[in-house]
C-alpha cells in the first residue's frame, strides 16, 4: 500500500514547510541547546520532509539524516544492513507485516516503555497488534489505511448500473455485474491497484470467514488452500480469464482509471488526493470495500512502522524522532500534506466530523475514516516476505489463466517449506 | 635482463591483481563461507555452523531444480543463437558496399542501450492490452499474444531481448577478426576455384576460432549470470518459466532472508560455469598456431 505514498512526496513539501513553522509540538527541546547535536540516519522511501523540519525546529539538539531509497530497497537495505549488524540506519522503516520477521532476528529495540499503553490505547488498535511482536512494541505505526472502492460514475450511469451511495456497500457479485455492463474492447470492469498482492487480496478469503495463516504464524496447508480460499480466488480468475473483466499484465492502476480503460477500483485513501489533484473530466466517487453476500466486512489496513536499531549508537535520540513520527502534530502534518492516513483514532473523529467532507471528492475522506473500524491487518509471521512473495506468484499466475485449486496448492507447498527455517 | 627489469611487469599487474582480488576472489571465498552458515534467530543476530545443511535444503527443493533446468535451457538456446546470430552479422557488416557505414551504425545501435533500459522498453512494447506489438498484430489482423505472461513464451522472449542487445555486440568482435583476415588468403582461394561457401568453411570460420571462441566464453558467462530481465520484467514467472539461477539464488537471499542457502546456490552455480567454461575451451580452442 505504501509504494503509492512517495509519488505525492514531491506535492507535500510545500505544504510541510508551513505547516512546520505553525506546528505546536509536545516534543520540546532539551534545556541545554549548547550541547553536541547528534547526527541520526532514517533509511526510507515516505516523504520525509513532511515532519522532518518541524522536528528539527522542535529538537534542535538533533540532525536526522535521511536516505532515501526507492520503495524495493528499503526492504533490501534493511535485510543485509540489519542483518549485519550495522549500527545504522539508527531509524528503520518496517512495513507492517516484517515486523514479527525483524522481532523475531532482535533488530530492534523493543519500545513499551517509551510507549505506555495510554498513548497506544489511541491509535488503531490493527496497527499496534502489527508493532507488536512477541508481547513487545517494537515498531509503532506511523500511518494506517483503509481500502475504499472507487467508480467512475459518468460510465457506470450511461450503462444503465445505479452507483453504490457513499454509506452503501456493494457485494462482490455486484461489482462483477457492474463491471460485466462497462466492459469492452480495452476497456475494462474493475480491478484491484495492488492486484497481485496478498495486502489488498485477503479480503476475498478472509471475507468468506477464514483465516490467512495459522495461529503460530507458520502454517499455511490446509489455510490457504481450504475450499473458501479455492472458491474465492476462483472468482478472481475468472474476472481475468473467462469472464475478462479485469485486466492482466503490468498496470499503473490510477492512468488506467483516469484515462476511463479501468471503471472500478479498489484503493487506498491515498487515492482520494491524488485523483482530486488530477481534475478529472469526468465525475469519480467511492464507496465502503465491497464484501461477499453475507460475509464478513474485511478492510485491509496496515502502514509504515518505524522502529530503532538495536545497534543504534544514539538510541534515545532515534526513539525521540519515532515518538515525534508517532504524535498527533506529525500525524496531522502528513495528513495535511496528503501523504498519508491517520493511524490515531483523534484525528479520524476530526476527519469523520469535518463539516469541509460533507461534498465530493472531500466526502470520501470521511467513508474512509468510517472503514478504519473494520480494519484487518496482513497475517502476522516472521516469514512475511516469503508467504507474500510465493503467493503473489499464485495470485500472477491465476491472472495468466492457472488454476486456483492447482495454485494455491502449490503456494501452500512451497511456504510450508520456507517456513521450516523459524520452526 | 636485470632483477628489476624482470618485476617491472609484475609492479604493472599489481594494480589489476589487486582489484580482481578484492572485487571477485574475496567475494567467492566469503560466499563459500557464508554457504556453510545460517542465520540464528535471535537477539544476537549471530550465525550458526551448519555445515552442508544448506546445501542439503538447496538440493532437496522442487523449485531449485526447476530453476536450474530453466537456466540449462535457456543457455542452451540463447548462447548457441547469439554466436551464430552475431557471426552472420559480421559477414553482413563486413561486405564493401556503398552506405555500409550507415548500416553498420544502425545494426549496432542497440549496443548503445542498457540491458534494463532495454527490458523495461521491450515489456512496454509487448503489454498483452496496451503494448505496441500487440497493437500491430491486431492491425495485421493477427492473433494477439500474451508474451510475458504465458509459461509457454515467456522463456523466448527473454532471449529475444537479450539477444536485441547481445547479437550486434558480440558482431563487433567477429567484425574485427573478420578485419584480421588478410584479403590476399581469400584472393588465393577464389584464384584456385573456391565458391564463396567453401571459402568461409576452409578460410574464414577456422582462422576466427580465437574469436569463436573468446565470443562462445564471454555470452556463456553473460548469459549464464543473467538476472535483469527477470528481476525487472517476469519475477521468475509465469510459473518458475524465467525462474533463472542468478534470479533465484537473489530471491532468496534478498527476499526470503536465506543467505545461506544463497550463497550454496551460487557456490554451486560457479562450480558449474567453470566446468562449462572449461568445456568450452577445450573443444573450441584454436587447432592452428
């Protein structure tokens, strides 16, 4: 969900730097200013200089150096510098579902007692079970989001389908049905933005009532290729394939959609700036995740955590930056700046409340806040990259026309196997 | 020739030694190492002995071994094609006809492109939906086709654009030891009855089996180490059908966090390059002086 959050990077500086110079914060400056500044690294790919300056102004005392790496090689750099130990980046981005895999190898400095239970007991309560591992808190979310399905109303009304309204929720056969009366020649129903990935796909299974992994995070044979998993990705292989309703290959979700090729899709709130920015020539609305008849409403979230490097020489400095990152002004800053979706349950309440989202596209800020109350998180393992990667293979191989049954039994093989390692 | 005349060109290989030592030697050997550890989860971060424990795991893994056959195959194809490719190139270029300059440079261009520029154009261009080719097939009223993302082709498209790249650069080798040739040897042959086919099977291929075979080595090792095209463009996919060796073994170090069996995966892998290398000399080494 976060590779969408750094185009934006570039619109939210301007934004940052007033906001920085109007922020109050609670993270005040140390008594003694003539003291050595201590110089703190942040490996990332999140538009630092959202919060960034308004930290310095707030703790002058500390530098943050940022290295900003592409979304891919956060992951990469954190693996082979974490994993040697290495004393930086004294700040670590984690997404949400490593968190239990860096637990689990002690890269990071377990944070509860910077982090009492009262300021957790403010965030969403997914997002402080995804930092937490083993008991531990030991990567506090920064962000959150939730998964909202977007239309372009314009198509859907000149083919005679009725919109979902902004509190109703549509059922998957419904979308297929919509998506059947838009589709034809390289124009296509509905589609997922992250479309081969588990984060935005879990809904389907897990919709159905079933888990994604087993209790102790390891298993996955007979979990992810039960019957409900089988069923529900049989449908999503059939949106590819037989029915052709839903686009294959490579796809930059948000051109398809504002160029009018996609009519439907599922995205984060992120999507709610970054197509007001664009000003549409035609009118595009959202409403709540679509769900299966009678099932259960599963809204994935998860967000950026940010955690301390266990070798960190400057460690409390590092912590002051995570609970800077963590705070209701940072929170507010990245919102502002349209990077990012509150993860503190105050700043949601303000945005539900706001009499500025009561018209389009504004009204979707506020759908979205609502969803945050179903939010899932991704399966909580130590094997995440692996359980990800194996079964975005799946999920490709589906949309190339395999089998779900044949594939997700073949998923369940090949994690079963990469799993043994943390047995 | 006194003692500091006779060091002098080892003074000169320094440098070069030097670099080669620490830029390839000491990665092989710290790979070898890191073959016969693994990585113990805990709190220290330390790692474990585990002596042939990886490659064990390695050798008992389904998707291991497709990845290997998968990497055969593709050798197999890609490197005899580009040879032959590349050789036919260079007679073409090498004609003295009016405009050749032209087309010399326009045959060559590609080299000028990097291999992920050039993997990246090429998985634009054959999008099933949106790409180019696609587009013209549709025009030729052709059937369309699914490229990368069917098992079936995948594999050929991968040589297809490695090769875009590999043929017209491995040309310019056989292109100057075509140059090498003297035209009088030719002259003699034709003077003596040779057609043109006799002349390249008697005269031109022998006299350029140096360059044969430094060409056969060099895409052996470039095409055997190959890991762009799948990283940029497949992700070993569809299926584990461009699941390449040098693909896999990154995948599971870098995503999976499976160094150790990373690093026994490439260890393997570089025990049977040399093997190939080897080979390769032995039966293509130059038979005149």
């Amino acid at each position: 969900m976060v590779s969408q959050m750094t185009r934006r990077s570039l619109v939210s500086k301007a934004g940052a730097v007033v906001a920085a110079g109007a922020v109050s914060s609670n993270f005040h400056a140390p008594a003694i200013l003539a003291q050595e500044k201590v110089t703190i690294s942040w490996l990332t790919d999140l538009p630092a200089d959202t919060i960034v300056p308004a930290f310095h102004e707030a703790n002058p005392d500390i530098e943050v150096k940022v290295e900003s790496v592409s979304f891919n090689e956060v992951f990469q750099q954190n693996q082979v510098r974490l994993g040697s130990g290495s004393e930086e980046p004294d700040v670590v981005s984690v997404d949400a579902p490593l968190v239990a895999s860096y637990g689990l190898r002690g890269w990071l400095e377990p944070l509860d007692d910077q982090f009492p239970d009262t300021s957790r007991a403010e965030w969403v309560d997914a997002l402080v079970e995804s930092g937490t591992y083993d008991g531990k808190l030991i990567a506090p979310p920064i962000w959150n989001s939730s998964q909202l399905f977007f239309y372009n109303e314009d198509v859907l009304v000149a083919a005679g389908v009725t919109p979902p309204g902004p509190e109703e929720r549509w059922t998957w056969t419904q979308v297929q049905e919509a998506a059947a009366a838009v589709t034809q020649d390289d124009v296509f129903g509905f589609q997922f933005e992250q479309y081969n990935r588990i984060y935005q796909l879990q809904p389907l299974p897990q919709g159905k009532g079933v888990p994604v992994i087993g209790d102790d995070g390891l298993t996955v044979e007979g979990i992810i290729n039960a019957p409900e998993w089988v069923e529900a990705f049989d449908w999503y292989q059939k949106m590819h394939n037989e029915w052709a309703l839903s686009p294959k290959g490579t796809l930059e979700i948000e051109d398809l959609f504002a160029n009018q090729k996609l009519i439907m899709c599922v995205r984060g709130p992120w999507a709610i700036t970054s197509l007001s920015q664009l000003d549409l020539p035609f009118a595009w609305k959202a409403a709540p995740h679509p769900i299966w008849e009678g099932g259960e409403i599963v809204v994935p979230t998860d967000s950026w955590h940010l955690g301390v490097n266990v070798n960190s020489q400057h460690k409390d400095a590092a912590i002051r930056f995570v609970q800077f990152a963590t705070s209701l002004e940072a929170g507010r800053l990245w919102y502002e700046a349209g990077d990012s979706w509150p993860m503190q349950k105050v700043l949601l309440q303000e945005i539900t409340d706001s009499p500025e989202n009561t018209e389009w596209p504004r009204l979707a800020y506020p759908i979205a806040a609502r969803e945050s109350e179903f939010a899932t998180p991704r399966p909580l393992t130590p094997g995440y990259n692996e359980y990800q990667d194996i079964l975005g293979s799946a999920f490709e191989n589906m949309r190339n026309g395999s089998g779900a049954q044949e594939e997700l039994d073949s998923a369940a093989e090949k994690i079963e196997r990469e799993m043994r390692k943390y047995l | 020739m006194s003692r500091r005349e006779g060091l002098t060109p080892y003074l000169f290989l320094l440098p070069a030694m030097l670099l080669i030592l620490v830029w390839r030697y000491i990665p092989i050997i710290a790979g070898l190492r890191e073959s016969f550890y693994s990585n113990a989860f805990s709190f220290t971060g330390a790692k474990e002995f585990v002596g042939w424990d990886n490659y064990r795991y390695l050798f008992d893994d389904p998707t291991y071994w497709e990845s290997v056959r998968v990497t055969l195959k593709f050798n197999a194809i890609v490197n005899v094609l580009q040879v032959a490719l590349s050789l036919g190139l260079a007679l073409l270029i090498n004609q003295k006809v009016r405009g050749i300059g032209f087309f010399r440079t326009l045959l060559l261009l590609p080299i000028a492109i990097s291999i992920n520029v050039a993997a990246l154009a090429w998985g634009l261009a054959l999008d099933p939906t949106y790409g180019l080719v696609n587009g013209i097939l549709e025009r030729l009223h052709l059937p369309t086709q699914p490229f990368l993302l069917s098992a079936d082709q995948a594999l050929w498209v991968l040589i297809g654009i490695v090769s875009w790249i590999g043929v017209p650069y491995w040309a310019l080798f056989f292109l100057a030891g075509l140059q090498n040739i003297p035209q009088e040897i030719h002259e003699a042959a034709r003077i003596d009855g040779a057609n043109p086919w006799q002349g390249f099977f008697h005269i031109t291929f022998p006299l350029l089996s140096r360059t044969t075979t430094f060409v056969l080595v060099a895409t052996t090792v470039a095409n055997f180490t190959m890991f762009a095209p799948p990283y940029l463009l497949t992700n070993g996919g569809p299926s584990g059908a461009t699941n390449l060796i040098m693909f896999d073994a990154w995948k599971r170090g870098f995503t999976y966090g499976d160094l150790g069996a990373s690093a026994a995966s490439i260890t393997v892998f570089l025990g049977v390059l040399i093997i190939v290398v080897a080979a390769e000399f032995l039966v293509f080494r130059p038979q005149h002086d």
